[in-house]
C-alpha cells in the first residue's frame, strides 16, 4: 500500500484522535520552522517530527500509513504498541490517559468471550493473580472490558524475556543462569503457597528487568491448584496445555492434575535453554518433541559446554526427571541447592582472587643476574634446601591436585581464568616496588615461621629472595670486607708488646750510661806485659 500523503496523514491522526490539536498544530509549526518555512512534503519527515516530540509511535504511524485509524484506546487506556501474542492472548503496552502510568494490557480472544462460564472463570482467576504481591511475579492491576473486548492490566517491565536475551546473546554465564533461574524458583514458590501453579513455564514468559530482576508472566490463566475441575481449559475441552519444548511428561497427557512439579520440570528446561542456547529436543515435529519429553532424557549439557559445572548439570537433570516423584519436590528446594552453589562460587572465586594476589606480589621473581624466573611458593632454596629441584615439587603438587576430589565450584572455568589473568596482569605492574619494599626491610629482624597461615610463609620466602637476589652482585665485596674487619690474632698482639718493651730497655739502658756536661776521661794506658823490653 502507498504511503499516504501529509495531507491525508494529518487527516488519519486528527481522526484517530491520539494527538490533541493544539500540541499537533504546534508540533507542525515547528516542523515547519525547522524546514526553512516550508511544510516537508515527505510523509516520512512528518511523521518523525511527531515522534520526536512524543506525539505518536512507530506503532502509531504504522498503522496509519495503512490507512487504520481506530481501535487506539481501550477504555481508560491508549495503546502505544504490540508487546506480543500468546495462543490465548494479545499483550499491548498502554498508557492511563489521566495518571500517564505505563501498563501491559492483556486483550483475550473474541472468539472466547462467548462462554459465560470462561469469563466467570477468568475473573476470578484474574482477582486471585492480582492479589499475588511478590517482586519476581508481574503485578496484575485490573480486569475490565470495553464492549466485548476484555483485558487483563498488568505491570510494565522494562526490559526482555530470557527468550530473547538467549537468542540475541546466546547461553548465559553460569552465575547468570543460576541467578535468574533462582529467582523464577522464588516466584514460582509464592504462587504454589497462594494456591496457582502457571502451567506454562518457559523463557518467554520470564522477564528480565533493567536491573537484573526476573519476574514471572503470564499467571493469569493459571491453574487453582485446589479446584481443578473448573479451570478453563477444562471446560472447553482443552487436555493439553503449555509449550511443547517445556512441557512435562504427565502435563502432556493431562493438564488438570498436575502440581507445582509440572512448573519446576518447565523450569528446567528453562535453565537447560539458558545454559545450551537451545531447548532440550529442538528437532522433529511437535508431537516428536513432546513424545521424547516422555521417554528420553536430553543430551548432556557438558556436550555443548565441556566446562560446566556438575553441581549445576546436576541441578538442572534432577529438575527435568521423568517421574515428579523423582523431581525436586518445591521450588523452594531448587533455590536452596542454586543458591548454594552460587554462595560457594563466590567464595571460590574470592580465595582464587586471594591467591591470585598473593602469588603475583609474593610468587614470581626475576632473577636479574641470570634471567631466571622462580615461583617463591616452590622455591626449596627459600627453606635451605637448595639440593631439591623445584620442578619436582612442582609436579608433586600438581599429582596432588588430580588426586583430590571432584569439586565443581572450584574448577578452572573460562571465566575464572580470565579473572585470574586480569588480577595477575593488574599486580605484576606492582611487583618490583613490592620488591624493593622487601629488600628496604630485609634488615629488620625475621618473623619466626608461622605455618597457621600462609601470609606469614610468603613473607618470608620473598624477603628470603629479596637477600639472595640482592647478595649475588656483592657477595664477593661483602667477604673481603668482612675479611678486613677481622681482628688480630693473640700472637700476633703478643709479638708486638714484646717488641715494644725491648725498645723500651734498649733506651733506657743508653740514658743511664751516658755522663751528663764532663769531658770524659781518656781510658787508662795498657799494662807493659812483663816479658816486652822497656823503652826507658
């Protein structure tokens, strides 16, 4: 169908009667201003100027450009989109004329509003739904009719369903995908101890909020668990109820004796999609899916992500049994295990980010003499015993480590490897001022070994090859300098204080033979010897 032109488009929106004059002709003026005086003469530049200003929708002029100009207000409410249709419905979003509050309008089919009974029954459901007050349950305000058009007025969520978001971002992170199953748990739960279970359980019908908050959908054709015999499907003759891809095994066969089980197996499914990226059986016919819902279990999710977690891939097997004698037995039971396993992620990912931490400042070590790098933690020679290979260790540590049991909130998935390479990357910067620090304060005097804890060991082991890397550029300046310092032997001081008092005798014995101002005496003549002949 052609585009009308602005003519006949003004013409449509005064008819519909979504805009009020005064704002639409001020609207145009400026239009009209922005366009050097002159009206465009596109419908398109137009129909955007009214947009702009919040006059209209996209949904508005869509629907005018094809020349339909009623059915915009439903009672005290005007329509500002298609949300979506269900089997049983069509979702509008509106806005209250007066109080200008945002709403979801649920506008069920003409084609049932025949039977008196089916609108009995769906006024009493939807009284029983709006009294439901729980933050993970969509809120129902209102049920009212305009003509023989009925609607149920619901809260407006700002965001997507799990649906969506899987189909747009693929399967969700592990803690993401417990989070939100967990809380669909908590609002299933609610409505289980109020007496409603949905039926109809599925990633469309769980909605995520800007702020990461779930909230269940759709309750208001649910089951009265305590009055089966007059639910509506009933009474049109309607066995099987829900989504083929989410539907459990006994629901298949009969939609009226089922019990909160039925939504917990649903749910499962949910978590299997959120985690795969796909539904349990996404091939084959309808009734080849739900024939496998009844006797197969689907593939292992470990098949599409190795690194799964067991605790989760248990969780989610233990939700999808055939048997609901075999199922968790409430929801509130499936938020314990989830929430569980998520308080124990968390403190696993907090002690790898500790010891991320502590290996990076306390761990690796450059050797600045040789290049030789050596983890602090490994290092025999920071004991004394530096005969033992590091390596040998290293390995021994590691057999160990296979050896332990199985515990899946520790393994090393993608995500925790990547947190621990950006701690790493983030500390490394910081390693040679964390070094210098050690080397500054390696005088001081060494805490004793402490092996309560493992703060005190790496302390010491780094101020251990904080000295060694320190000592080996001076190790031989340091010897001969303590050399020098050394003092002299007893001999040797035994030596020198007998040297010292012969000197000292040696002066004193010149002093006293000397004869103070006199001439000496000339020595006496030598005796004629008896047998020389006199000269006389």
């Amino acid at each position: 169908m052609a585009t009308p032109s602005v003519k006949n488009f003004l013409e449509l929106v005064q008819r519909s009667k979504l805009v009020d004059p005064d704002e639409l002709r001020a609207t145009l003026l400026k239009c009209k201003s922005e366009h050097d005086g002159q009206m465009p003469t596109d419908t398109e530049v137009v129909a955007d100027c009214l947009v702009k200003d919040g006059l209209l929708t996209d949904w508005h002029c869509g629907k005018l450009f094809d020349r339909k100009y009623k059915g915009f207000f439903l009672g005290k409410y005007k329509l500002l989109g298609h949300i979506g249709t269900g089997g049983m419905s069509s979702v509008y979003l509106a806005e209250h004329m007066l109080m200008r509050r945002q709403r979801a309008i649920k506008v069920l089919p003409k084609s049932r509003i025949g039977d008196s009974s089916y609108l009995e029954r769906f006024h009493r459901e939807a009284q029983a739904t709006a009294a439901l007050e729980h933050p993970n349950v969509v809120r129902a305000y209102d049920v009212d009719n305009a003509g023989d058009t009925h609607y149920l007025v619901m809260e407006f969520v700002k965001g997507e369903d799990l649906q969506n978001i899987v189909n747009d971002q693929g399967a969700l992170s592990y803690e993401q995908a417990a989070d939100y199953i967990s809380q669909a748990a908590l609002g299933l739960a609610y409505s289980h101890q109020e007496g409603l279970i949905h039926r109809d359980v599925k990633p469309a019908n769980l909605l995520v909020d800007e702020e990461g908050v779930v909230k269940i959908l759709d309750l208001g054709l649910a089951l009265f668990a305590e009055d089966e015999s007059a639910s509506l499907t009933i009474q049109h003759n309607e066995n099987v109820l829900g989504t083929a891809d989410y539907l459990a095994p006994e629901q298949a066969i009969n939609s009226h004796e089922v019990d909160g089980r039925a939504d917990i197996y649903g749910l499962g499914c949910t978590f299997y999609f959120t985690l795969t990226g796909h539904a349990p059986f996404n091939e084959g016919t309808l009734a080849q899916r739900i024939a496998r819902h009844q006797t197969q279990m689907p593939p292992d999710i470990r098949d599409d992500r190795p690194d799964c977690p067991r605790e989760l891939v248990e969780i989610c097997v233990k939700m999808i049994q055939k048997k609901a004698d075999s199922r968790y037995q409430s929801c509130s039971e499936v938020v314990t295990d989830l929430e569980a396993w998520r308080a124990s992620r968390t403190s696993a990912t907090d002690a790898a980010t500790a010891r991320s931490v502590q290996q990076v400042t306390a761990g690796t070590v450059a050797d600045s003499a040789g290049g030789r790098r050596s983890r602090v933690g490994d290092d025999i020679s920071a004991t004394g015993n530096s005969g033992v290979d590091s390596n040998t260790t290293s390995q021994a540590s590691s057999a160990a480590s296979e050896s332990a049991p199985f515990n899946a909130a520790l393994e090393d998935t993608a995500s925790d490897r990547d947190r621990g390479t950006v701690v790493s990357q983030a500390n490394a910067e910081d390693l040679d001022d964390a070094l210098e620090v050690q080397i500054i304060d390696d005088d001081s005097p060494i805490t004793p070994y402490d092996d309560s804890g493992t703060l005190n060991l790496g302390i010491e082991a780094e101020r251990s090859v904080a000295s060694r890397v320190r000592g080996r550029g001076s190790r031989s300046a340091k010897k001969s300098k303590a050399a020098r310092k050394q003092p002299l032997p007893v001999w040797a001081w035994g030596a020198i204080a007998a040297g010292i008092v012969v000197v000292v005798v040696i002066i004193a014995v010149l002093a006293s033979s000397g004869d103070t101002g006199d001439t000496p005496e000339k020595p006496n003549p030598i005796p004629s010897s008896p047998y020389r002949e006199s000269t006389a």
